[in-house]
C-alpha cells in the first residue's frame, strides 16, 4: 500500500519508524444510562477492546505512525443483564486524517450504530477468526476497523477501499446467520448492512471517486494553491446529485453531511461567486433541509 502523501511528510519530519498495525483507536465506554451494575466490568472491557483493535493487525501493510488511521468509538450502554452478560449499547464511530502539509485534521467518518448487542464476561479474551463468526461483539468492532481502513483508503486513491469493504462485506454474510440485530437486509435504513452495501453499491462508486479528489486533488493540494484545488471539488460535488438521483436515501449522503458539510462551507468562504453558487446549488439539491448549514456560503 503505497500513502506517498503522508510517506512524504514523514521523510520531512524523520519520523519513519514503522508500526506493523493500522488503527490508533481510542475506545469510550459511557454507563451514565445504568445504575446498579458492577462498573469494573466495563474497564476491563475497554481496556480489552483497545487491544483488539489497536494490536491486531488488519492488514498486509506496513503502517508508519502517522498512517494509522486515527478513530474513536463511544460505547453507550443503554441495558445491562448481569446474570446473562448481555448489553444493549448504541455506538457512536468516527475517524479523521491529516490534510497535507498543515496542522488541520479532516472528518473521514462519524457514523451512529443504534443496534450493537453482545455479550461478554469480564477478563474472557475476545476472540476473532478470520472467515468465522465469533460472536457479535468482535464482528462488529472488526467490521468497522475494516470500514474505516476503507473510508482512509479511499480518500488516499481511487476506489483504494475496495478490499475493506469487501472485507466487512464477509463479515456482515457471517453475521447475518446469527440472527444478530443490525446485520439484517432492511431493517434500519443505517444500520450496518445498509453502510457496507451503500460503499459496494455500483452506484456509489461516483461518490467514491469524488471521495478521492475532494482529499486527495482538493484539501491536501491546498497548501500551495488553493484556486485549482478548490475547483477540483467543486466539480467533484457534482457526484452528490448524481448518487441523490441514483439512490436518494443513501447512508453516504449522510456521512456526507455529518463530516463535511461544514467544512465546505469554510473551503468556499473565499471561492469564486461562480463556485459559491455552483456548491450552494448542489447542496440545496441534496439536502435542501440543512440550508442554515451552508447559506453562508453566498456571503
């Protein structure tokens, strides 16, 4: 796997010692919403996800420090059976990257999981086979390490995140057997079935590749002209409207909206009248409920 962006600003800064894992995860878990229940139990268990998720290595690559993808989970645990082990928790995931050569971070993810049941008994140790269910607490945490390692892929090059989604793909069709909630073909229109179908979906692929050039041509070209990068993801947006019209109520337009809304608006805040109108456009096509959001952007 070849980040010749962040590989560069490594050589610079002569930190290129390499870390055989991918993820530089940091794992919250939130019990404001039980009373009553043994709280150790739930540092142990952070305690353990951390190590699953942060030493195991997820991929064939090598991955320098500043490659991990860096990624945060908040577990919140809405019910607890002592006596079964069992909870019933939401889970919120997000992940960000460096924008080249500067000190900004950028939003790759921010995704809310409703549906993450599982069990576990404390000190136990959590077990994941490759190609085989073992038991839905492992399964998802894996499938959204391989959802971000895609996420970060393919923001670097285009369609870059094939294998990992692929990849959470077999782990979704292992799970589904289970009877798991959350795995299951139309049964939340964001659950986890929903978010890996829409990034292998023929018809996403358009975002995907928009997904490349808004990082890869537009943010991490900034820091030397900003006229061409900015133009680039103007004409990359374009592909918001193309996905609205192909599948309307994708979980991409949401992604979209929750990590990067925002900041288009600040990329345009200096653009060209043309290209205000042009995003502001777009953005009133696809998610004409947000205005307050990006109106600002024909001041």
């Amino acid at each position: 796997m070849k980040r010749k962006l962040l590989l560069s600003f490594i050589l610079v800064f002569g930190l290129a010692k390499v870390s055989a894992q991918e993820l530089n995860c940091r794992i919250q878990i939130n019990t404001d919403k039980i009373q009553g229940t043994n709280k150790q139990v739930y540092t142990t268990l952070q305690g353990a996800l951390m190590d699953f998720m942060n030493n195991k290595k997820w991929t064939n690559a090598s991955f320098t420090q500043l490659e991990k993808v860096d990624c945060s989970f908040v577990i919140t645990v809405k019910e607890a059976d002592v006596a079964s082990n069992s909870y019933k928790c939401d889970l919120q995931i997000q992940s960000r990257r460096p924008v080249f050569n500067s000190v900004y971070t950028t939003s790759l993810f921010n995704f809310k999981d409703i549906s993450f049941n599982f069990t576990y008994v404390e000190f136990d140790p959590l077990q994941f086979t490759e190609n085989k269910y073992s038991g839905n607490l492992t399964a998802v945490m894996a499938f959204y390490a391989y959802i971000l390692l895609g996420v970060d892929q393919d923001s670097f090059s285009p369609l870059g995140g094939t294998p990992y989604f692929n990849r959470a793909t077999e782990i979704m069709t292992q799970a589904q057997t289970n009877n798991e909630s959350g795995w299951q073909a139309f049964d939340n229109e964001k659950n986890r079935y929903a978010l890996v179908s829409a990034y292998t979906d023929e018809a996403s692929k358009g975002f995907r590749l928009m997904w490349y050039t808004y990082h890869r041509r537009g943010l991490d070209e900034m820091s030397t002209n900003t006229d061409k990068p900015r133009a680039a993801i103007t004409e990359s947006l374009k592909a918001l409207k193309t996905l609205y019209s192909d599948r309307p109520g994708s979980v991409l337009l949401s992604l979209f909206s929750d990590t990067k809304i925002d900041e288009v608006k600040d990329i345009f805040s200096k653009g060209l009248t043309s290209e205000k109108e042009s995003v502001h456009q777009i953005l009133s096509d696809v998610f004409p409920a947000q205005s307050n959001r990006y109106s600002s952007i024909l001041q």
